[in-house]
C-alpha cells in the first residue's frame, strides 16, 4: 500500500533566505534521544509541504560529531516525514568534477571513530537493517532529474567517504582513499544519519555539493576554509533552487521498500522487550508492536 509522501530537508539555514519559500511554522520537538539540532521549520514549497531542520543550528553552532543525529531523525518522524533531503557540503576526490558541482552519491564509506550514536536499538532491543544501498534509488533519481531541471552540472552515483573531522584530511589520507575505496568526494555529515533514517524507515538521498579539490590534487592549493565557504556561497542559491525542484518532483505517494525497512529487522522475542523500550521506540517501531 503506498504512503503518502512528506519531504524533510536536513542542511544548512538557507531555507530563510529562499526565494519563493513561505515559512508556516516552527516545531521545537522532544526527542527520546535527547535535543535536535534546532527547531524543525514547516514551509511551502511549490506547492508542498516541506519541513527544514538545519543540521549544525542556526549560525553553524554544532562540529559533525556534536550534531545529534538520531534526535534529528527521530523528531523528523514525528512529523511524518518520509523523504529525507540531505544537503551537504563535501571535498572533490576526482579529477572530471570540479569544484560547484553537484554530486548525488550512491555508496558510503565509513571512516568515522565510534562518537556518533548510529543506531537507534540497543537498551534492551536488538534489530539490525539492511545498509547495502545506504541511498534510496527513488529519491536520488528525483535529484538528479531536479538537478538537470536547474541547469545543475551534476554528477550521478559515486563513494561518499564519511571522515570524522573536524580537520580536513592529510595527505597520505586523501591518496589513500582515492587509491583504495575510490572515493569520489568527502566529508563529515552523512553518518550516522543515513543509517538512523535507514532505521527510521525513510528514504534518505543526498545531494552533495563539490566546494574543493582535497589535498590530494597537488596541482590545485590545498583546501582552506576560506575557498570552501567562497564555492558554498556562490552555489547557495543554485542548491536552494534544486531543492525547490525536488519538492515538485517527488511522488505524492510511494511504496519504496526503505518505507518498511525494519519490518522483520526487530530481533528480540516480543515478550523480552521492555515497556521503557517501547515507549522509547513507539514513533518509530510501534506499528510493529502492536501487530
């Protein structure tokens, strides 16, 4: 049976400064798992209904390993978001995209350091999901449509490689993961929050947007921060126009398959989980509690 769709955007705070964009309201929501990032902001989109949650707060308060995924994913649902935009920032690991692309990745790579909780089980629940494909086929193809819809030079599929930061890579690193996981661009964001949407049964795509060379292109100078907030700057408004388009193009209803993710993904007997666990877990998994 197909559900209707509720597109989220997690991203920076362009959302205000969006051409066209009509802010509804503000959700300052309570999570299990502790605060979002910022309050969840209700737009309209073309039409839609469009939720925005800035992942680092408002002014970029927040490091990558201090933004509070599963309370961003979970306050999400609470909202009945089933589509989660994710818009991030990442370094260039190949040569034919240049920096002001966009990149739409199909693959991740993990070489974050165990400080960022990535799994919403656990405390008296054990599940395990699926993560081969960690991106929904259904949404990045929206992207990618939308992408080309605003003269976008996008760049379909690739190795999303995910480092800890907050440093940007050495040398040897950025050799290393071009050499051994051919990565096609980095960066800092995309997990643990694919895998909590994963979890959360939503669908998760992200579109990336290319701001630099990593050191590893020793013809071009090494990355500064300076260059990368330049290029964010200057594909601000091109980034807000896709999303635009991808609140115009997704589907007003799906029967995607990460819509039912954790469907048989719950392990422990019925009878072995605890109140306190299905009360933590009931936004999440209490359809299947109760079944």
């Amino acid at each position: 049976m197909a559900t209707p769709v509720r597109l989220g955007v997690i991203g920076g705070s362009g959302v205000y400064e969006m051409h066209g964009v009509e802010v509804i309201d503000e959700h300052a929501l309570q999570t299990p798992f502790g605060d979002p990032s910022d309050v969840v902001v209700e737009t309209r989109m073309r039409g839609r209904t469009v939720m925005f949650l800035p992942r680092h707060g408002r002014g970029h308060r927040l490091l990558p390993t201090e933004v509070n995924s599963r309370a961003n994913i979970h306050a999400l649902k609470q909202l009945e978001i089933t589509h989660v935009l994710a818009v991030s920032a990442v370094g260039i690991m190949q040569e034919h995209i240049q920096p002001g692309n966009m990149i739409v990745p199909d693959q991740l790579f993990d070489r974050t350091k165990g400080n960022r909780p990535a799994t919403f089980f656990g405390d008296g629940i054990a599940g395990h999901v699926m993560f081969a494909d960690p991106f929904c086929d259904e949404l990045r193809k929206v992207i990618v449509e939308a992408s080309k819809n605003r003269n976008a030079t996008v760049h379909e599929g690739g190795i999303y490689i995910c480092m800890e930061g907050p440093q940007f890579s050495t040398r040897a690193e950025s050799h290393f993961y071009r050499d051994a996981v051919g990565a096609t661009v980095i960066g800092m964001t995309a997990l643990p929050e694919a895998k909590l949407a994963r979890e959360a049964e939503m669908c998760y795509g992200m579109l990336a947007m290319g701001t630099d060379y990593d050191c590893w292109h020793e013809s071009e100078e090494d990355v500064s921060v300076e260059a990368v907030l330049q290029v964010l700057k200057d594909n601000a408004a091109l980034a807000n126009s896709i999303v635009q388009e991808v609140s115009h193009l997704i589907p007003h209803e799906s029967d995607c398959n990460c819509l039912s993710a954790a469907q048989f993904s719950i392990i422990t007997a019925p009878e072995a989980i605890s109140e306190a666990a299905k009360q933590r877990l009931k936004v999440l998994y209490g359809h299947y509690f109760n079944s």
